[in-house]
C-alpha cells in the first residue's frame, strides 16, 4: 500500500495542480476536462487531498466518480474530500453507497458516523460510529468520536443535569410565591411579619 502510493505520487510529479489548472475549477479550463483517464483522476484527485486542498480533489474525484459509480474507491475519496470541503450531507451519501456496497467497511461506516453528526443527526451519526468502533475497537479517533456523538445525545436527553442560567436552551423557570428571589435580587425571602400575624 505504502508502495503504492509512493509510485502515485512520484507518477504525478508535480504536475497535479496544473493538472486541474492549479485549483481552478474545470469547467473553467479550455478544454472542460482534465488530462488522462479515470485512474489518473482518482490518483491526482488524491493527491491534492493529501495535499490539503479538498475542493479541487473533489472536482477530479466527482468526475472519476461519476464515470466509475461502482468504484468503492473513488466514492470514498470523493467523500473524504467533500468531507473536508465542508460538503457534509454529499460527503454522507457516497459514505453512505461505500457502506451499503460493502457494510464491513469500517471507515466507511465511520465516514457515515461523522458526517451525519455534522448534520446534527446524533442518532444516526451513533449508529454508525459503533458499528465502526466494534469492527476497529483499537482505532482511537473512531472511539473519541462516538464518545463525542453519545455525550452530545446525553446532554440533549438531560442527563447531565439542568441546564445553568445563560446556557444555550436555558428557559427561566416559572416564578412562583415559593420560587425564591427572581434574577437580579440579592436579598433573601421577603419579609414575613404581616402576613405571620395574619396566619397566626
């Protein structure tokens, strides 16, 4: 694998970025499409992953997507970089297809974990991440992430306690005669005297 990918890099040289037109998107090339086949997209679209810049990975790695459907591969490199291009609910539906095609894919699933919690499904972003954490129980990141995703459904079920005065969601409680002194008062109970002699 290592291998492997040593010969991908060393093949592209340093050509990647003019490739795609140093980050410019492709429809804005001569041309509208990139130089070489499929498998010189998926290795450049790569690349630029690697490389950081997830937005022009995701235009080489859309079009090799979109010619190979059924490459697992390419889906979940397109998805790795719309993950990190900020496009969260495309990056779930090809971290998604990878799953269902293949549900022991373990990254897959936790592609799927993470993404939905982006998205704020917390429910499904845990189904996900357990499934994951229990084929790879060794990866750390899969674990803090389902500890991250479980915590955030505990909180919103309450189970860390009441919220505290100014946090997000905080609602005031209703203010009642035994309720005590309201927001900005600093005194203790008001005073009794009148209505203790009207009691007694």
């Amino acid at each position: 694998m290592d291998e492997r990918d040593e010969r991908v890099d060393d093949g592209a040289g340093g050509s990647a970025a003019g490739a795609v037109g140093g980050g410019v998107p492709e429809q804005q090339r001569r041309s509208g499409e990139p130089e070489g086949d499929v498998y010189e997209w998926f290795r450049r679209g790569v690349k630029l992953l690697a490389q950081g810049n997830p937005a022009a990975a995701e235009q080489l790695l859309a079009r090799a997507a979109a010619a190979e459907p059924a490459s697992r591969s390419i889906r979940e490199a397109l998805a790795r970089a719309q993950y990190d291009a900020g496009s969260y609910a495309a990056a779930l539906e090809n971290f998604r297809a990878v799953a269902l095609a293949d549900p022991s894919d373990d990254y897959a699933q936790f592609g799927w974990g993470v993404a939905a919690a982006r998205l704020g499904d917390f429910e499904t972003s845990a189904e996900h991440l357990a499934l994951a954490v229990a084929m790879r129980p060794d990866t750390d990141h899969y674990r803090a992430a389902l500890r991250q995703t479980r915590a955030t459904l505990a909180a919103r079920a309450g189970a860390f306690g009441p919220l505290l005065p100014g946090a997000p969601g905080y609602l005031e409680p209703p203010r009642g005669r035994d309720s005590g002194p309201g927001p900005g008062t600093t005194g203790g109970p008001e005073p009794t005297d009148e209505r203790d002699r009207q009691d007694g």
